[in-house]
C-alpha cells in the first residue's frame, strides 16, 4: 500500500498542555475528517444539528439532529458532514480520564466505547439532548479559561458525559426480566475478556472457563441477547481487526495471522473467506479502490 490511513494523536507544545481538547464541528480544520482516519484517543461528537453521515469501522450511520457518537482508540472512521450541520466535538486521552482515579478500567466496561457495541451512537430528543449540550457548553467554557482548575473541572464534566451516556444505553436493558438482566451482565463481562483477550483467546470454552460458565450456555445466553453465537462474536472481533489492519498496515497477510495468533497462515486466510466472501488480499484490494484511489 503506498498510502496509509492517517493516525492522528495530541500535539504537545509546552508544558501546559493537556490530552484533552475541545473543538466545533463547522470549525474543524487540522485534517480533514472525510477521509478514513484513525486516533489513539477517544472522541465525542455532538451533532446539534445532522445532516450526513459516519462511518466507524466499516458500519454508515446517518447523522442525526440531537444525537451523539462515540469513537474509540483504533477505530477507523470518517465523517461526511453537510454544510448546515454542526456541534460540538471532544477529544480525551485515556491518561487524561484516569488521572487519579483508582479504577482504571472504567473506559473498558462502558457499554459505548471499545467495541463493546455495534451502534456506538444515541439519537435523543430534545429534552435529552439538552443535558449533553449543556455540560459541554460548560465544558467550553473551563477549556477556554485560565484558571489553575480548569483541568480537573473539565475531567468532572466529562465524567457526568459518560455516566449519563452510560445510564442512556443501560435503559435498552431496563425492561428485561431479571433472567435477561443476568444474561446481559454474562455477555456484557463476557465482550470484555474479548475485548482484552481476542488475540490470544480464540475457543469460546476458554472464555466459558474464565467466566465459570460452559461453552453451550455462553453460546445460548449470546444468541439470545445479540442474537449470535459466543463463537461468532469471538469471530466478528478477531475479523474487525484483520479488516483493520488490511487496511491501514503494511503488514503481510502472513504477519496478519500470526499477529492474530494464526500459526497457519492458510487457515487463517480460509477463515477470513468464509466470514467475509473474499479472502484477505481481496479485501484490501477493494479497500484500496474504494478508499485511497
């Protein structure tokens, strides 16, 4: 590939600086966003008003008034914004977020964030929007002052952003039995050691030994809840990441499996073709048509 997909990070330019930045939508001019890129930082954009779409890691979602998306660390994405659109977008650093926190694992358990969702997005009405746009008005207000606070302020604000994110997702849940709950919080824990694990972990009975649980019924409570097998959500993750990198590495099909943990490059390769269609120097030649031509 003679082009790759941009990875963009946090400039620092004196000892002030801070993982955290805040800019508007319509504004918007160190890169440009239309094209498919990649952070290692997570972001929050907040579209007051829509228009256009997003795409993140392969999946088009509309843009919507009132709505807000999430994107995490290594995700692909672009945004196609019309004209009229506009908002509000966040930047954060996981150190910035962490910083004196005991549990430093909060970002990896919310439900919107690290892959943990197909649809890391909430279209909200009114009313719900304007809390969100509230605290990131307050937000802009802190990043634009001068005080010696203004960093932990800021941090405060983002956090009440997640939560209430966090509590907006968990009412898709709210109405299920307690049967359901407790399968949701199995897949839900189950995602995560995933999430954490996928490169490594490729049987669903090794996850069903961490969670003390079987393979049938890991594979029963996931097909009732995402409505796919435990081995097919191992599988969507392990694909999304040869997709990934297929199209923004340079790395070899043969360096892809063994990243991936593939001692047989071959298997791999068939693996990848029955899940996708077409094999891996397939995809990433569409993916050069498609993307950088």
């Amino acid at each position: 590939m003679q082009e790759q997909i941009p990875i963009h990070d946090f400039t620092s330019d004196d000892e002030s600086s801070v993982d955290f930045e805040l800019e508007l939508l319509e504004h918007r001019e160190s890169y440009d966003t239309s094209i498919p890129h990649r952070h290692n930082y997570y972001e929050i954009f907040l579209f007051i008003e829509g228009g256009g779409t997003h795409e993140i890691d392969f999946e088009v979602f509309p843009i919507e008034s009132n709505s807000v998306h999430f994107v995490s660390p290594g995700q692909v994405h672009k945004v196609k914004r019309e004209l009229d659109s506009f908002g509000y977008v966040l930047f954060f650093s996981r150190d910035f977020y962490y910083l004196n926190l005991p549990n430093k694992n909060i970002l990896y358990e919310l439900p919107f964030l690290n892959n943990n969702t197909t649809k890391p997005i909430l279209n909200l009405s009114d009313s719900d929007f304007q809390i969100f746009k509230s605290l990131v008005e307050s937000i802009k207000n802190e990043y634009r002052s001068d005080h010696e606070l203004k960093e932990p302020v800021i941090r405060s604000y983002l956090n009440i952003i997640l939560l209430k994110s966090k509590g907006f997702f968990d009412q898709l849940k709210s109405d299920t039995s307690p049967e359901d709950n407790l399968s949701s919080d199995l897949i839900y824990n189950f995602k995560m050691l995933v999430e954490k694990n996928y490169r490594k972990l490729h049987l669903v009975k090794e996850y069903a030994d961490l969670l003390s649980t079987t393979p049938e019924q890991l594979n029963e409570k996931a097909r009732k809840i995402r409505g796919k097998t435990a081995s097919d959500l191992v599988s969507d993750r392990i694909i999304l990441e040869a997709k990934r990198l297929l199209m923004y590495s340079e790395f070899s099909n043969k360096e892809i499996a063994y990243f991936l943990n593939y001692e047989d490059p071959s298997y791999f390769s068939r693996f990848f073709k029955n899940k996708i269609g077409v094999s891996p120097s397939e995809f990433r030649e569409n993916i050069q048509k498609k993307y950088l031509l």
